[in-house]
C-alpha cells in the first residue's frame, strides 16, 4: 500500500513518538489497570469483612440474650481478632461487657471496655465505654481510677454524662465540694428536656449548698 509524503511524515513522527514514549504509556496503562484492579479486591475484601463480622455479632447478641457467657467470650475474643477493624468491634466490646456485668463479673467487664476505648475509630464508642468503666470502678470503690477513666479532653456532647459520672465518683469518695462543682457542670451541659437532668439535680440539692 503506498503512502503518500504527507502519511509517510505522519507515519515517521508516530514511530519516533512511540519509540521515545511508549515505555512510558505502557506502563502508566499497567499502574491504572493493577490500581483499579486492587481498589476492586479492597472492596469485595471489606464487603467480605463485614459480612462475616456481622454475622459473628448476631451470634454475639443471640449468646447475651441467653446469658451464655462461655458463647459471649468466645464471639466477642473472635470479634477482636479477626473484625477488630469494622464497626462491630467495639459494638461487641459494649454487648459483651453488659452481658458480663449482668452475669455478676464486672471485673470480667474492664478488658472488652478498655478494648474499645484503645481500638474504637468512632468516639462515641470510646465515650460510651468510658462512661461505662468508670460505673465499674465506682461500684468496686477505686474513685481514683475511675476520675483518672474520665480525664479526657473533648467530652464534646457527652459533657453532662461525663461531669454526672465525675461527681458520682467525687461523692463517693467524699469530696462534695468538688462533687458539687461537677454535678453543676453536668446541669449546664444537659439540655433542659434531657431524661437525666432531674436525676442530676437530685443529686446535686442531696448535697446541699447553694449552686455555683
């Protein structure tokens, strides 16, 4: 087939633009290819994560409702070290504590909540299972701990939970001006129709003194 001057200058460029680029384009071609490739593997690999984590959990919250505690430690230990990483790690670290404590092992309780506070991306895990801990170290009478348990930073909303657990801990171990200055702190972060704002000025007024 003949070509004329003009398709044999075409031509010629074609060859030395291929000739000085095509390394080049072959492998950016390969690097978007292996890229879309593994972001697909990422996702079926999280889609299978989940799927099995749930299914996991289910188990989980059928062996709490049963008070099986021996299925409990078992789902929630697989929970940790397999699907630590989904959401239903630290769901599973608050269900099965609960089931622990309302089989009489508060003690048993700690580790699932100290996971959640260290592992828990979402921090409203980490507040929930804080709140709770420090319940528990309140009842064994480590005030203490349980102050050290709320000592963070950015309570954010859970502000009033904190300030009304502190001044629990606070009471308890007899220091009621300090008690007093929590439960007022909890009274101004509560919002006015909260549930727990009249358990909290129960408690405060029990105290007595003028508020702050």
């Amino acid at each position: 087939m003949a070509y004329n001057l003009e398709e044999q200058e075409q031509l010629e460029n074609l060859k030395a633009f291929w000739n000085r680029y095509g390394n080049f384009i072959v492998t950016l071609v390969t690097v978007i290819a292996l890229s879309i490739a593994g972001w697909r593997a990422w996702g079926w690999y999280q889609e299978r994560q989940a799927a099995q984590a749930a299914a996991v959990y289910e188990t989980l919250r059928e062996a709490a409702e049963e008070r099986d505690v021996d299925r409990v430690r078992a789902a929630a230990g697989q929970l940790f070290d397999e699907y630590g990483g989904t959401v239903y790690g630290p769901m599973a670290a608050l269900v099965a504590a609960s089931a622990y404590v309302e089989a009489g092992d508060p003690k048993a309780a700690k580790m699932p909540l100290q996971w959640a506070i260290e592992n828990a991306e979402d921090e409203r895990f980490r507040h929930t299972a804080r709140l709770r801990l420090a319940s528990i170290l309140l009842d064994e009478g480590a005030y203490d701990e349980g102050l050290k348990t709320l000592d963070v930073e950015s309570p954010g909303t859970f502000l009033g939970l904190y300030e009304d657990r502190r001044g629990d801990l606070l009471t308890a171990a007899g220091r009621y001006d300090e008690a007093r200055a929590a439960y007022d702190r909890a009274l101004a972060a509560l919002g006015p129709n909260a549930a727990l704002r009249s358990v909290v000025r129960l408690k405060r007024d029990a105290l007595g003194g003028a508020p702050a």
